[in-house]
C-alpha cells in the first residue's frame, strides 16, 4: 500500500509536541491521563512526552511524576497485576492512591515548582477515568486525557480483536520471551490481553472529564514502528 502523506506520518509526534507544550503550562494541563489497549505503545509515548516537556525551553516543568504498575505496585511485576480479577481490582486501587497522593504533593508545592504528573496505565473503565478527573479537580489543577490508539479500529468498543491487538500480543510474547525488565513488563499470556483490549472503554470528548482528548495513532507515524519503538530507552526524561 502506498505510505500516508508526511502530515499524517508525523500526526502522532505533533500531538505529543502539542501536549508537552501544554504540559509546560501549570493553568493548562497539569496531570495527564494515558489511556489505550494493552502493549500499544503507552509508556514509550509517556516517556518521549515527559522527556519534551522537561526540555521546553520555558522550563516551567522541573520534575515529572511517571506513574505506572511498576510505580504503584513495585512488588509485583504486570502479569501478576492483570493475573485475575482481584489483582486488576487492586492494581487500579493503587494507581488512583498513588495518582491521588501526587496530585495533592503537586498542589501543595511553592508556585515556581512546576510538576507534570502521567499517569500511564490501560485506564480503560470509564468510570474509573472519572475518578481520576475528580481528584485533579478536588485539588484545583487541569486535566487532559491522551488516548494511544493502535489502529483507528481503536475508535469504537469492539466484539472481537483487532489486526493491531494481534500484533500487540506478539510484542508481549517477545516480552514475555526475553523476560523483560523493563518498566513497562509483560501480560501473562493472550487469553488476559484479550480480556482487556475487549472490556476498553473508548473515552469521549463529549465528556467533560475526558476534555481535552488527545487520539494518537501510532501506526501512522514514524520513527515509531511495528516493533514499538521510538528510539529511546525506557524510562529516559523521567523523574519518576
């Protein structure tokens, strides 16, 4: 098929350009929330937004809370996170706390101490996504929503998985294969990666809690690929 037109290739990189510049201005969008499918690319794009926003050359961000599984629930690794119902349950729990404990340390903090706090997980219920805007509410800080899609089928709750769910499930084998030890880990096996990419929630802009929302397709853009990269480490611009 023929390549898509330089403008779309590098839509994804333009958003997360948009959102860092944003990110660098404390009335705008202080917390982020990341939401999307299961290995889709989320914490890669969390680590390049983080990396651009702390070298803004306004340099109103002096610090960058990274939240993720690997930060909330440090004693256990993401498949132990995902491994059943109960586990999911209070994996989301400890998300929220520690999303919640940031964002009341963020806006207790003298004016001139500038942090952006991502949260990157699935953050895919709904409702759930509403509880995370009322605690940046509850403190007074902004909140914006950036959905990374693996494909525009990304777009509606679907019955069935997607070409890019598939791929997604052979990055995490690979994962899973060389036994990563990255932040960002590995789900234990197809069948729970299916579950989830099947129970996601799209958010809506129509909402309020879900404004601004930013869509990133991922597939569009270069230099991300197949693979998932982005040709940074992982974890790299964060201080977290």
């Amino acid at each position: 098929p023929a390549r898509e037109p330089a403008e779309s290739r590098l839509k994804a990189l333009r958003c997360c350009s948009h959102c860092s510049h944003h990110a660098t201005h404390p009335l705008t969008m202080p917390s982020i929330v990341i939401t999307g499918h299961p290995c889709v690319g989320k914490t890669m794009f969390a680590c390049l937004l983080a990396k651009r926003a702390l070298a803004h050359p306004s340099k109103l961000i002096s610090d960058v809370i990274h939240i993720s599984e690997s930060t909330a629930c440090p004693d256990q690794s993401k498949s132990d996170c995902y491994r059943n119902s109960h586990n999911e349950k209070t994996t989301r729990a400890s998300l929220k706390s520690e999303f919640d404990r940031a964002s009341a340390k963020s806006s207790g903090r003298k004016s001139d101490d500038k942090t952006l706090i991502i949260l990157d997980s699935l953050n895919y219920i709904k409702g759930y996504r509403y509880e995370l805007y009322c605690i940046s509410k509850a403190v007074g800080e902004s909140h914006g929503v950036i959905w990374i899609m693996g494909s525009s089928d990304d777009n509606c709750r679907r019955a069935s998985i997607s070409p890019s769910d598939e791929l997604a499930k052979e990055r995490n084998r690979e994962r899973k294969k060389n036994q990563s030890k990255s932040c960002d880990g590995y789900y234990e096996d197809d069948e729970t990666m299916d579950a989830l990419a099947l129970r996601f929630e799209p958010p809506d802009e129509k909402n309020r809690w879900e404004k601004p929302l930013y869509k990133v397709d991922v597939t569009s853009v270069e230099p991300w690929n197949k693979g998932g990269s982005l040709g940074i480490t992982q974890g790299e611009g964060t201080n977290a």
